[in-house]
C-alpha cells in the first residue's frame, strides 16, 4: 500500500485541477508522515492504506464543496493541513479539544483516526472540513446559522468513490426533526438567522446543529431546489456587507413566510428520508466498481454477479484506482436496502456491442439515474450519473388543456 499511496500523490501532484500555486509545507510532528494531494498537506501516524483513502475522500470532498457553493464561494489557492493521528494522545497534544474527535482550529484541520475510521468521524471530518474549506475561500462574512448548517449538509453526504452525493437525510435524523418541530423546540428562524458565533458557543446545543441543517437542507433541496439560486443571492449580499434582514428579505421575501413553508416541507407525512440521494450514491458506487472491472476488461452477467464480485472483493482495477474496502460494504449494503423502497437497479448492456454496459437505477415514480463513466486507457477517468424525471404521461396533459 505503501507504494500505492506514492503513486497516487505523484499523480494528485500532477494534476493539479485547479492549478494553484505550491504551499509552504505545515511542520511534521515526529513519528508521522506527510504527503501532498491536489488540496491537502496529509499527515499521519496511521496506515498508509487508511491514509489513502483518507486523501482520496477529502481531495473529492474539496470538489463537492466546491461544486455546492460555486455561487458565493471563491477559488482555493491554498493547500490545507490535514492531520490525522492514531490515539487521541498524540491528538490533544497537538492541540486537540480533549473529548471531541475532530476539529478545525482556525488553520489546520485535525481528527482522530483510531483503528478505523468510522462513520461518525467521517461525518465529524466532512463537517470540519467544511468550516476549514469556507475560512479559505469564503472568508470571515459567513454567518454562524449558515457557516455551521452547510457543515452538517456536508456531514451527512455520502461517499461514492469516485465522489460525493450531498443532501442525504438519514431517517433517524428525519424523525427527530420531526418531533423538535411538533414540540416548538427549535428557535423562531429570525432569532437564529441573528445568532452570534459567541452565543452558538456558549449553548453548543444539539438541537441548534438540527435546526441549522434543517434549513440549510430545505433551501438546497425544497420545493424542487426552488431556493437554491436564492441562498447563494443572500450569501454574496452578506458578503458585500448587506444588513442580514435586508439580504433575506431581497433573497427569500418575509422571514415568517419561509418559517412557515420550511416547517411544512419537514412535517409533511409523505416526506421521506431522500431514497433519491440515496439511490443517486448506490448507482454511482456501482458504477465506480463497474468502471474499474470494465477498464481491466472484467465483464458481469447482472447486477447479482457485479454485486457478488464486489462482496468477494474480487472487481479488478488499476492499482491506482483501488477502492477503500469499507466502500463495499457501504455499496452492498444500501443497494440491499433500496430493493425494499421499491427502487429497481439494474446492469444494462449497451445498445451495441461497442457500447459500455451501465447501471441503471429506476425510481417509484419513474425518475430514472443512469451511471456514466469514462475510461482512460485501463484507467478510470470519471464516474457521476445523470439523472431523468419520469416521463410525462401524456392522456394526463391532454385531460388537463381540456379543461
């Protein structure tokens, strides 16, 4: 693994996207090691194998909060240090909060990996590390409702391999939103929208992180993503200096208004926790295996044999595209489950015998996500998917211009 990792810091290094200048390398504690990414400065106790993957997760990371914030977000022209350690010891001594497992400290990024990195500190370092990308491209204007919700958004988005799929709502989180909002535990939005990063650090209440995900979610995905153009409006504004009230009210019109919509939409008894997303993360983490078997000229009947040969561990790649193997468990595992929301995945061959065969996810309501991929020689280029709505029934529209 070792040399695996060089080789993909070689090629990170190689590749730099978006052409940023060099950094001045952070300091190495010793017993740790350092290595450079398109965005990061890595450094490390533990394996080089989790550490792979850790440079993998959060260079695609960067991509994503990029892609998420492109209308109020700069360029980052910076690396970032990323510092993971082994035990919490070597943690707090360099500057770790004791009880906490990871944490943005205004320069440097840092986590606790354990033994394996696990969901909860992925989580924890997806949301750190948004704080950490906005203090380097968005600056000091962000607001604490804002900065902390678009973290936790990060938070829960889910790895694919090849990238990431933001929005996810898990269904426990779901139900607690729920409750809070039928038990008026939240704060009115006014007095949150006004909330001082003095005050967010005096309560750190869990409750807070719900209700500023919860609206960060709402205006990224509700009513059809109707907000999305809107928020990024009411960022530039307060960057430019725009009192908060005046910057809300030209971006989303009266604050008890949207209070009243944002409740609606999460209270609604026909919402359910994203099987979109969820299903758009599997198409794409199949498809990542698939593209890896297809560059080494590995074929698959159905998606049971890709499925197996993905339990097995047994889908061939270039030894730079090695996927983690948490991420076959991961892939398995929510392929399993989407099968009982009635979401049907299917592995489609190509229309021609030239043509690449393809995963193929079809919604209850006829939305259909097809995975895409390019390869490079036995290399893989790109994964992402694209995404149809269900086709129009068209006796439904003549029905409806008759009357």
């Amino acid at each position: 693994m070792r040399s695996i990792l060089i080789l993909l810091v070689s090629l990170l290094l190689a590749c730099d996207a978006m052409g940023q200048g060099r950094s001045a390398s952070p300091q190495i504690p010793p017993g740790m090691k350092g290595v450079e990414g398109r965005y990061h400065f890595l450094i490390y106790d533990i394996p080089d194998d989790q550490a792979q993957e850790a440079l993998i997760r959060m260079e695609a990371m960067v991509d994503e909060y990029t892609t998420r914030t492109r209308d109020f977000s700069g360029k980052l022209n910076r690396k970032l240090p990323f510092y993971l350690f082994r035990d919490r010891a070597q943690y707090t001594a360099n500057g770790g909060i004791p009880g906490s497992v990871g944490i943005f400290n205004g320069s440097k990024l840092m986590a606790i990996a354990g033994d394996k990195l696990t969901s909860r500190t992925w989580h924890t370092i997806q949301h750190e590390g948004f704080h950490q990308f906005a203090s380097a491209v968005i600056g000091g204007n962000l607001p604490i409702w804002a900065n902390e919700g678009l973290a936790e958004y990060f938070g829960e988005a889910i790895f694919t391999g090849d990238g990431f799929v933001s929005g996810a709502i898990p269904k426990h989180r779901l139900r607690r939103i729920a409750g809070l909002m039928k038990e008026a535990k939240f704060k009115p939005v006014q007095a949150m929208l006004t909330m001082t990063g003095q005050q967010w650090n005096r309560e750190l209440d869990h409750t807070n992180y719900d209700q500023v995900w919860a609206m960060t979610t709402f205006l990224a995905h509700g009513d059809d993503g109707k907000y999305q153009k809107a928020f990024g409006r009411y960022m530039i504004a307060l960057s430019r200096g725009a009192p908060w009230d005046r910057a809300w009210a030209d971006s989303f019109g009266n604050v008890e208004a949207f209070e009243k919509k944002w409740i609606e939409w999460w209270t609604d008894e026909n919402r359910d926790a994203s099987t979109d997303v969820f299903a758009q993360a599997a198409t794409q983490m199949l498809t990542s295996y698939l593209a890896r078997g297809m560059s080494q000229k590995q074929t698959f009947a159905d998606l049971e044999t890709l499925l197996a040969a993905i339990e097995k561990n047994e889908v061939q790649s270039h030894k730079s595209d090695i996927l983690p193997e948490s991420l076959a468990t991961d892939c398995v595992s929510l392929t399993r489950g989407l099968a009982k929301s009635q979401v049907v995945i299917t592995l489609e061959a190509g229309a021609t015998a030239k043509d690449q065969p393809s995963v193929v996810c079809v919604m209850p309501d006829g939305t259909k996500i097809t995975g895409t991929y390019k390869l490079k020689g036995s290399r893989v280029a790109s994964v992402t998917s694209k995404i149809d709505p269900p086709a129009k029934d068209a006796k439904k529209d003549n029905e409806k211009d008759k009357e």
